[in-house]
C-alpha cells in the first residue's frame, strides 16, 4: 500500500509527538527547500562527535558535488550528532515518555522530491558504521514501507577512520551501500578516474584535509553523486 507521504500524511502515520516537532521544523524546512529548478544533494554526518572529522569531509564532498554545476545543485550537510535519532521505533518499540525524536522531522525533508541525492558520513568505528548511522538506516525503514520512497535516488558513502588502512572504511562502505541498496537507491562512488566504492578517508590530524589522498577521494564522491544525480529525471 502507498502512503500518503505528504507533510500531512506523514504526520497521520507518525502521530501527534511527531507533529510538536514537524510544527517546530516547518519554518526552517521551507527555508531550507531549494529553489524551483535546482536539485538539492543532502549529507548526512553520522559520527557521534558533531563537527569532526566526517562533517569536515562531508562539507569538502558537497562543495565538490556542488562545483559540477553550482547553479543547477543546492546542498545542505546534516549533523546527525546534534540529533535524537533513536533506533527502537524502526522494530516497533515505543518511545519512552518525553523522548526525543527528530527522525520524522528528517524523513519528510529526505523524501522531498527535489533531494536527488544523499551522501552518508560515517567514522569507522571498530571497522563499521557508527551506531548513529544505523539507527538512522534502520529507521529508514519507513522508506521501504512506503513504496520505496527513497527509490531512485541516488546514495554515496563517505567512511573515515584513525588508520590509512586496515581501518575500515571500505567495509564500512559496503555496509551502507548494501543499506542504500535495499532502499532501492541508486548508488555512486568515486568519478573517474578513481572509480571507487565510496570515499575512504584517513584522520590523520587536525590537517587531515590537506591530504592528497583524501582530498582526491572525498572530492571525487562529490563529483559523482552529482553527476549521476543531474541524469535522473525528476520525479
Ligand atoms: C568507538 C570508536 C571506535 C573506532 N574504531 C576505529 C576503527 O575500527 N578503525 C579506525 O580506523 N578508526 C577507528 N576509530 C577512530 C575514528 O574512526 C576516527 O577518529 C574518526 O575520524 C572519527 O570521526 P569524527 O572525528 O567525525 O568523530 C574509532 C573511534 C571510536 C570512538
């Protein structure tokens, strides 16, 4: 069955706790809807430390991703550090009195046509996603639900980890890709001509982005999370 996924709608399913915090948003939520003709690249930064690392290299990916052509694309980087994303309501289990959510608030502006594509930041944490990322692709599950909402849009990973190699990164990409996937999304990685997975990033220090290596690998994600999203048609 296809829900009704607009604001309305979705409300209807998410219940009134849900709606105190989508009447909270909705200001800044058409605030931050992108202008008519423009396509809008979201990134999500899942570490748990807000304005680290991952959120450095994801605002280095968007500025890539928005210099392939800077009057056709809109981006905005999502720091899920300073959000309650809790992981329970994707299996079913309640909320607790007075607990926070801000997930549905996030689900509406993802599932907002003009979002083409969604990059997702993750550290590695013992050589995985954070614990944030999944309870964020585990609520997703609501995408699923809906008739594949998130479909078609297209997905890229950006991991990053205390070790060059060894760290990692790539199965933590693969992870969220196979997530991404599930959401029947379509999935990009690096442009030519590295053609990678995803974009594998080292914390090396505080200059960790003058790294050559990084810097080809987060700003070629960009590249091709918009280059593949100017060629889907919209919605
Ligand atoms: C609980 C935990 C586990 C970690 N495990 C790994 C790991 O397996 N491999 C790795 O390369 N770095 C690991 N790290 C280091 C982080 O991935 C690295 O510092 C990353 O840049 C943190 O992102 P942030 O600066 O956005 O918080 C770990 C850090 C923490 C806190």
């Amino acid at each position: 069955m296809t829900h009704d996924w607009t604001r309305r709608g979705f409300l209807g399913v998410a219940g009134a706790a849900a709606a105190g915090a989508m009447t909270a948003t909705a200001a800044a939520q058409e605030a931050a809807k992108p202008q008519a003709g423009k396509i809008k690249i979201v990134a999500m930064a899942c570490s748990l430390r807000a304005g680290k690392s991952t959120a450095a290299s994801l605002a280095m990916c968007l500025e890539a991703a928005k210099a392939v052509k800077p009057d056709a694309i809109e981006t905005e980087l999502i720091d899920l550090a300073t959000m309650s994303i809790p992981a329970e309501p994707a299996a079913g289990v309640p909320l607790k009195p007075g607990q926070q959510d801000d997930f549905p608030a996030l689900a509406s502006k993802l599932s907002d046509p003009a979002v083409r594509a969604i990059i997702i930041g993750t550290p590695s944490y013992f050589s995985n996603m954070s614990s944030l990322c999944k309870a964020l692709l585990e609520r997703c599950m609501v995408f699923r639900k809906n008739d594949f909402s998130l479909g078609n849009k297209v997905g890229g990973v950006l991991a990053i980890g205390g070790s060059r190699s060894g760290g990692g990164q790539e199965l933590a990409i693969q992870s969220v890709l196979a997530a991404l996937m599930s959401q029947n999304m379509l999935v990009a990685g690096e442009a030519k001509p590295l053609c990678h997975g995803g974009a594998s990033v080292w914390n090396s220090g505080d200059d960790f982005l003058q790294d050559e290596m990084n810097q080809a690998t987060i700003k070629s994600l960009g590249q091709r999370v918009a280059e593949v999203a100017l060629l889907v048609p919209a919605k």
